[in-house]
C-alpha cells in the first residue's frame, strides 16, 4: 500500500498546490525505486504534459571550442587545471555553420552554441550571425557561454540569440572559481534583455545535502526558466571531482520529478517529465567523443524523434512558434 504521506503530497500537487520545502525534503528521502516514487514520477507526468500541451522537444548542442578554461570548474574536462590541452582549440566558424545547417534540416527545436568562458564574445557573435544566414528563420538559438553584462545580452538578443542556458551551481565558488553573485548577476542580465532562460539544478552528488538541492530547485523555480531540469554529477577521470560520487541517474530523476510537482505548470519544458532529449555535435566538457558526421547527426535526430514519440509526445515539424512572438506560452521573462 502507497505511503499515505507521499500519495497526499503528489495529489495536492496536481490540484495546484506545491509542496512545501519539508514536503520537499520528505519526497527526497523515498527511496527512488519504491511505489512512492512510481506514484511522484506519475504525478511529474501529468504536470510536465499539461506545462508543455503534450509536445516534445528535440534541441541540438554546438560545442565551439575546447580551449582551457580560466574558470577552472572542478567537474569539467575543459577547466585549464584539468587538461593538458594548453592551447587554443576553436571549431572553424564554417564547421560550425554546417553543423547548425544539418540540424535545421533535421527538424529540431532549438539550436544551442556552447563555449567555454576562454571564447571571445565579439568572436561569439560573429559565429550568431553566420549559424544565422545558415539555418531558417524559425529555429531558436541558444547561447550557452561564461557570464554576461546586461549589454551584452542586449547585443546577442539583437544578432539573433533567444535563449540562453546558464546555472548558479550546486557548490558555485568551491568547485568552481566564480562568486555565485555573478552567476545570478548573469541570469538577471540575459532576462532583462528579454532572452529565454534554460537552467538546471546541477551537478547533483552525494557531497550536496538534500536541504542545499532542494533550495536551489526554489531558486530556479522562481527564475520561471522555459525548460529546466536537475543534471547529475560526470565523474570525468582526470578531473578534480573524478572521486566524487554522483547520485545515480535514477535518484536524480526522481529529484527532477520532485522539482516539477513544485513547478507545477510554469516551466514547459523538461523538469521531470522526459520531454525534452539532446543531439551534440562539435566540443563537450564531460570528455566524450563526438561524431562529427552529418549523417550520423541526421540519423541520431530522427531517432530521437521516434524515442519522444513512442513515449507519448506529440513532436511538431518545425520549432514551436512562441519563440518569434506568435502562441500561447510566453518563453522570455521580460521583467
Ligand atoms: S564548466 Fe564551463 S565555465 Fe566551468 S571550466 Fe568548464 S567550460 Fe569553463
């Protein structure tokens, strides 16, 4: 029989009414393969399908370079105290526009450059403009790079940028070397600029305390960010955390669908209910290799596709129309 505890938490919530942070704590405390979490993920079903009208996303990520990055985060394959890499290492602009031409004719939903914070901005924004003249009209572009004045959101919104990913971290300052107030000083930029925010919840491992994720999923929450999710900790060998133990895919799903039963409707996308799946070409900072071959990339959209639409989703052709003013749900967080 369900705990009554955890069945009274979730129904509220699909009522409208969020769990508290206790309740919060209580839900994480279920041990992620028990009847009480199947019962958490249902109800993170039913709130992510009603959030985004029952549509899928398929998004592909650019990465630009792997160039040493000076902000040193301990996690990742690309922090300049991690790689024996010392120098530059940038994909040529024209790969890069290639790269966003395929994925434009595969059909995905949105298009995200990733560059370490090693990347020049002006460079950044040349590389906007050429993955602009490549792919169409409709496709969203997402900047995910180091952090950002209040102008420089003004001018990537103006070459053409929608969105932008950026995470106040789990441990910001300790594994990485940047002050959390200018994570948040980035977030509250690129909003005010009118661009998109994606984020998440990360990196999840067993050196955070529940009380620490739980408190980062309000914050988010209270950034109304267009997609979101909670990301587990890539123990990538030879990196400083490579010891560190993350928390199994498992529990951090079972985290994301406490954060939706929080969200409730007011992020889209992602956050506990698997709407969202990515293809990568180009560059990434958890040290794997990727397949730089347009039909391979084709190939991998098309099965993603398939994957959402088994599971449920109705995936729309084209990116969604919100993106460039038109519907129902409004992405950017004009404040
Ligand atoms: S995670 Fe990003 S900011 Fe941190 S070292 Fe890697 S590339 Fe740089």
């Amino acid at each position: 029989m369900l705990d009554k505890t955890a069945e009274h938490i979730v129904d509220r919530a699909i009522d409208g009414k969020a769990p508290t942070r206790d309740e919060m704590l209580t839900l994480m405390q279920i041990d992620a393969g028990s009847a009480e979490a199947a019962y958490v993920r249902w109800g993170a079903e039913v709130l992510g399908r009603r959030a985004s009208g029952g549509q899928g996303q398929i998004y592909a990520q650019i990465g630009l370079d792997a160039t040493p990055c000076p902000e040193n985060c301990a996690f990742c394959s690309l922090a300049a105290r991690n790689t024996p890499n010392k120098g530059r290492a940038e994909v040529p602009d024209d790969e890069v526009a290639h790269y966003a031409s395929v994925f434009d004719e595969a059909n995905v939903h949105l298009i995200s450059l990733m560059a370490t914070a090693a990347y020049g901005f002006d460079h950044f924004l040349r590389v906007v403009t050429a993955v602009r003249a490549a792919i169409g009209d409709d496709m969203p572009l997402m900047a995910n790079i180091g952090d950002i004045t209040t102008e420089q959101a003004h001018l990537l919104k103006a070459t053409g940028v929608q969105a932008f990913y950026h995470a106040h971290r789990l441990s910001e300052g300790v594994i990485t070397s940047i002050a959390p107030k200018r994570r948040l000083a980035t977030i509250s930029a690129v909003q005010e600029a009118g661009l998109a925010l994606m984020t998440a919840v990360e990196p999840v491992y067993l050196g955070v305390s529940l009380e620490d994720i739980a408190d980062r999923m309000l914050e988010v929450i209270s950034q109304k960010p267009y997609c979101s999710g909670v990301g587990v900790l890539t123990a990538v060998p030879g990196t400083a955390m490579e010891r560190e133990i993350p928390y199994t895919r498992r529990q951090a799903a079972h985290f994301a669908c406490i954060m939706r039963l929080v969200a409730g409707t007011s992020i889209p996308f992602g956050t506990g209910c698997g709407n969202v799946v990515w293809a990568d070409a180009g560059t990434n900072p958890r040290g794997r290799d990727l397949s730089t071959d347009p039909d391979f990339l084709r190939r991998d959209v098309r099965r993603l596709r398939k994957e959402l639409v088994r599971e449920g989703w109705e995936v729309p052709k084209r990116p969604l129309p919100q993106w460039f003013g038109a519907g129902e749900v409004e992405f950017a967080q004009t404040r």
